[in-house]
C-alpha cells in the first residue's frame, strides 16, 4: 500500500510522509522542479526540509516498488 510505505519510511527518517515523497522525487532525477502549493508557513518549511532529506538506498528502493 502507498501510504503505508511512505508512512514507514518517514517514521524511520524521523520526517513526513510528504517529506519523504519529496525527497524521493528530488533524488530520481536532477531535471526534476518541484512546486508543492501550501496554505501555511509550517508546511511550506516541512517542504523545503525535504530538499535536504538524504534517502538510504534501502528506502529508494522500498519507495521505488510502489504500484503507480
């Protein structure tokens, strides 16, 4: 499931999903330009956070097996 393995991930990086699944974005290839939208200032420095977000191979890999 998605969000299970998205949730798991993030519990082990001590981050959010949606941190996790930035990061994972940002780390599949270097063309890729995110422009995730926020309502608030919490959540939009959750999403620049995730710029920094070094994902283990073991979580790539993981999040890389998700049914799209």
């Amino acid at each position: 499931m998605q969000s299970a393995a998205l949730s798991d991930v993030a519990a082990a990086l001590d981050a959010t999903p949606m941190q996790v699944a930035l990061a994972w974005l940002l780390q599949r290839s270097p063309n890729i330009l995110l422009i995730p939208g926020t309502s608030s200032v919490a959540h939009l420095h959750e999403n620049l956070a995730a710029a920094s977000l070094e994902l283990p191979a073991d979580a790539v890999t993981r999040l890389d097996a998700i049914d799209g």
